[in-house]
C-alpha cells in the first residue's frame, strides 16, 4: 500500500529543484565563451585631450593610442575578450575614400575569421556617419560592425567616451546586433548607418537619426532593439571593393540664394564623374545653375539631385524634370550619403536609370 506524500514535501522537492535549475543556468551562463570582439582605433575625440579637466572644445583630437583607450575601460573585459588595433591616427575631417578602402578591407578581413566575432572602431564624430554608411554598404558579413565616438575628450569632467566605447563593444558582442548592418553607439543609443547624423557641434546627444527614429537603446548592459532598416546592406549589397585602391571622383554643389556656376564648373573641371547638388527645399536647382549642370550630364557627369534641408524624400520629377534631364534623385540620403553612394554606384555602372535603383535600394 503506497502513502502519499505529504504536500510538505513536494514543496520542498519542488524548491530544490528550482534552485538547482537556476544554479544550473547561472553556472552555465557564467561558464559560456565571452565573444571576441576587435577595436580598430582610427583617432578621433575619443582619442583626444585637453589642456585641463573642463576643456571641452579647443582640444586635440587623436593623441591617445588604441592600448589606452581599452585600459582605461577594465569592464570591458566583462562583456567582450578584447583586442585592439591602431589602423590611423586622425581627426576624421581627414578622412579620405583610401582611408576608408583600407579600413573596409582589413574588416572585411577580420571578420572572415571565425575567431572574430565583431568589431567596434572608434571614429572622431565629424565623419563618422560618412565612414558608417560606407561600410555598411560595402562590409561583406552579418556580424555587428559599431562605430563609436565622443563629443568629449578623455581628459574632460564629463568625458562621454569610456561609456559610449563599453556599450559599444556590449553591442558588437551581442547575438541582439547580429545581421543589423553597421551601427552607431553613441548616448547610449543604437543607430542605423544610413539615416544617423550628426546634429550638434559640442553636446553629448549630437547623434540622432531626427525623422526615421534610431534603433534602440543600450540600458542595464544589454541593448534594446525597437526598429530596423528596410533598406538592404552589408551581404545584400552589391558592390564589392576588395579589389579597388581609388573609388571615382564625386563632388558636392551646395544650394543657396544667389547661387552661381563657379564651383560647379570648377569641379567638372577637375575631373568630377559626379556632382551631388545639395539644393534647396526640395533640391531645386537655380536657373543660373541649370545650364551648367545639363552640360555636365551631357559630359558623362552624374547628377545627382539632394536637399539641404535634412529630412524628406526628393521627389522624382519634382522641382526638376528628371527624366528630361537624366538626373537621379538622393531618396532620403542626405548629400554626404549620397556622395558616397554614388561613389559606389560608379564603380558598377554609369547608366543613370541603374543608379536610380540603387539610391532607392539602399
């Protein structure tokens, strides 16, 4: 004759089975492999110093190796196995298209190693969405590529760098970022390449993606994602830069009251394969501009119609007809985007209905 068991038990049974179970997944989560996450170093704010403790603007930027940026962030070592690489020492106003074809190749490269399991490159902020939405149109793996600045240096009271870099790497270390395309971590938020800019010349919060949102958040050492591009990128992309040493010429014409032809032309001039004209509203072209730009189209140059103005779709046949004139409009890219965009497009193709494609592709 079997007894029951009294409910005590089976309480108590029950008890030591869930303490063993979260014992178990503890002791298994604290055993799992750290991912193995690659800094490439390239200069910047967050490399820089200043004469004293409050100096937040007037300091020099890429003065602080690779080595002593990840010294001076142990936590890192928390959430990533961490190793550095120094691959420029710049203020990224200089950074130029063979800097960004080195800095392509060697991810490329990492990343096609299965040791490496992401990267996070730290960037001075001035181009840093530049070099983003380069190498997210160019980066051949799903594996999370962050970039990262400050708007601080690293000897300021309040210096943003040490923060953004750690949630930089806990993003490039996450599953959560896998198959995202290149991102930004700055502020403690996640943003996309293609639509993140830099809006502010000094603050911490400089980086927003104004009209179609940023990703997500970084918060308590994991990141939140809410949102996500529709536009194809990294593996999905078709341009391929492996075997270049030069990307074309594009150049950018800025928009204004009063407008003439002299830089156009100056540019044309110098050999531009493509112009980005960055005009008003909704990239209208001035009448004075107007000829010279229809003669550079029918130079082999393309054109390729931008706004100003920062946010908005430029409207096909809109303030140009674009049909007419065999122009392509930038879509939503503002005009450094579209510039390098275009870079990449010329690489493939000069058929500007294919080009078109392309700025409404990515």
């Amino acid at each position: 004759m079997t007894h029951p068991i009294p409910a005590r038990f089976l309480k108590a049974m029950f008890a030591c089975a869930m303490l063993l179970s979260a014992y178990a997944g503890a002791a298994e989560k604290a055993a799992a492999p750290l991912a193995h996450v690659t800094i490439l170093a390239t200069g910047g704010t967050i490399a820089g110093s200043g004469a004293t403790s409050t100096t937040t603007v007037g300091y020099t930027a890429a003065t602080v190796g690779v080595d002593r940026l990840i010294q001076a962030v142990p936590e890192l070592a928390k959430v990533a196995q961490v190793k550095g690489e120094q691959v420029f020492q710049i203020a990224s106003e200089n950074m130029s298209n063979e800097h960004w074809l080195v800095l392509a190749k060697r991810v490329n490269t990492l990343l096609a190693q299965p040791d490496v399991d992401g990267i996070v490159i730290t960037h001075g902020t001035d181009t840093l969405e530049e070099t983003a939405y380069f190498l997210d149109l160019v980066v051949k793996s799903k594996k999370p590529v962050v970039l990262v600045g400050a708007m601080r240096p690293g000897t300021a009271l309040s210096a943003d760098g040490p923060i953004n870099l750690y949630n930089a790497v806990l993003l490039a270390a996450s599953q959560e970022a896998v198959g995202k395309g290149v991102l930004v971590a700055m502020n403690d938020q996640i943003h996309g390449a293609r639509d993140v800019t830099k809006t502010n010349t000094s603050t911490p919060d400089s980086f927003k993606t104004t009209e179609l949102g940023m990703l997500g958040y970084i918060q308590g050492n994991k990141p939140y994602f809410y949102h996500a591009s529709t536009r194809k990128h990294t593996v999905d992309t078709e341009f391929d830069i492996s075997k270049l040493d030069a990307l074309p010429q594009v150049d950018i014409v800025y928009g204004y009251a009063n407008v003439g032809p002299v830089a156009l032309n100056a540019l044309v001039a110098a050999g531009a394969k493509g112009i980005i004209h960055a005009g008003v509203g909704d990239g209208s072209l001035a009448t004075k501009v107007v000829p010279s730009l229809t003669a550079a189209r029918k130079q082999g140059v393309l054109i390729v119609r931008a706004a100003r103005v920062g946010q908005g779709i430029v409207a096909r046949n809109g303030e140009a007809n674009d049909d007419e004139l065999d122009f392509v409009v930038a879509d939503t890219l503002n005009a450094q985007k579209a510039r390098i965009l275009l870079m990449l497009a010329l690489t493939k193709t000069s058929d500007s209905k294919e080009i078109q494609r392309m700025f409404y592709t990515y």
